[in-house]
C-alpha cells in the first residue's frame, strides 16, 4: 500500500476534529473524502501532508514517498509566472536544488503542462488563466516531482460543470500515468463518481461510512441516504451558519 493512516486523531479548543481515523489507500487508487462542512475532511489533509500535526495517530506511507497537495484554490503564485509557478518545487526543495539543469527543468515543466492540457502558457500569469486553467497548473505543479501521494483539496471548487468534468478527467488521467494512491477531498457528487475508486463519510470526526464507490452510491444506509440525496434530517446534524 502506498499511505496508511492509523488512529489519527486532532482536537481543536476541546474539540474532536478527527476522532481515532484509520484507512489505508494503494497505489493507483482513489479514495474520495466527503462530508458534510466542518467534518474534518481538510484537517485530514493537512496532517498527512504535514502543515498540521496530529494529537495522536501514526501516517505510514512506502519508502521515499513524495506527498503532493493540490490546494482548494490553486495557490498559485500571482508574481510568477506559468513556468516559474510549476518549476518551483523543483528549484527550492532542498532535495530537488541542483539536481537537474535548466534545460531538463524546462523539458519537465513542458512535459507536466503537456499532460494536464496546457502547452505553450509558460509565460502566462495567474491573472491571465480562467480559474480551470490555474487549477490545472496546480496539478501540474503538484505532479512536477512525480510524487507518489497527491492530495486534492475540493478541486472542482467554483467551477462550472464543464470545468468540473475537464478537472475530475484530468485526476483519472494523472493517477493511472503515475500510478499514485489519490485522496480527494470533495462535496461534488459528480467527482465522486468519476474520479474515485472508494469513499469514506466523516461525520464529527468519525467515518460513519466506507466502500466502493458503486456501494456508496446505491447503499441505503442512513447517512449514505441523506448526503446523497441532500436531506436536512437524517442521523448527521446539520450546523447552524448563523
């Protein structure tokens, strides 16, 4: 297996965010996190790509593993540029600086902006791509150090459908070229059946559900039944935005 997650657990002001989490995801396969806003969903994240740590839990992943995260809004860097926004792992991570020349730095960022659609927009900046384009050259930053985890935040956030459809094929594509085990965060149905293999349901910090996609998809169980269908009453209490 590529990542193992085990007895995680986070509290935030005495309150469990993520309570005693254990799943495991092999390469090649993807895992889609759902629930309902303030679950946990990006907490999990954010400890197994290391900006947060957990109060307990171990994370075990195979030998040299390269984590990436996509982040829920691209992240890019508004004063680079296309070029210098992917190349950046690549020149500022202490294990990558020097260790490839500027013409194979080149090659690669071409070859990255190749597989998720994009060519010839290194120059570009942020401000000058659609919000589908800027996701895109966050997949491509993400995947520029070919890592064998990558993380995405709700990557379909904000988008159209057709936006969404492009971006969810493109999380489909990058697996299978790097034969990664994938864990994507979403709310989004439509990501969920055409971009995951399995699926776990956090409720209050506890995965109240897990299993293929097609089983959670035609499951009746409580809480599969009121996420997929959108239900204010159902064993998931819905919290207050006011």
């Amino acid at each position: 297996m590529s990542i193992s997650v085990r007895n995680l657990t986070k509290t935030f002001n005495d309150k469990k965010v993520l309570d005693n989490i254990s799943f495991s995801v092999e390469n090649g396969h993807t895992l889609g996190v759902v629930g309902f806003s303030g679950s946990g969903k990006s907490t999990l994240l954010k400890i197994i790509s290391g900006l947060l740590y957990s109060d307990s839990g171990t994370i075990i992943t195979e030998n040299n593993s390269d984590i990436a995260m996509t982040f829920q809004y691209s992240a890019l860097f508004d004063f680079l540029d296309v070029y210098h926004n992917i190349a950046f792992p690549l020149l500022e991570r202490r294990e990558f600086r020097g260790k490839y020349s500027k013409k194979e730095i080149k090659n690669i960022v071409k070859e990255k902006l190749a597989l998720v659609g994009l060519e010839g927009i290194e120059e570009k900046f942020p401000s000058e791509l659609s919000g589908g384009m800027q996701k895109r050259v966050g997949f491509a930053r993400a995947i520029v150090t070919n890592p064998n985890i990558i993380l995405y935040d709700e990557p379909t956030a904000g988008l159209d459908p057709v936006s969404s459809t492009l971006i969810e094929n493109y999380i489909v594509r990058l697996k299978n070229e790097l034969n990664a085990a994938c864990i994507v965060v979403t709310h989004q149905m439509s990501t969920i059946t055409r971009a995951c293999d399995d699926v776990i349901l956090l409720y209050e910090g506890k995965i109240v559900y897990r299993g293929t996609v097609n089983d959670f998809v035609s499951a009746n169980t409580p809480y599969t039944k009121q996420f997929i269908e959108a239900n204010i009453d159902g064993p998931m209490e819905i919290k207050s935005l006011t």
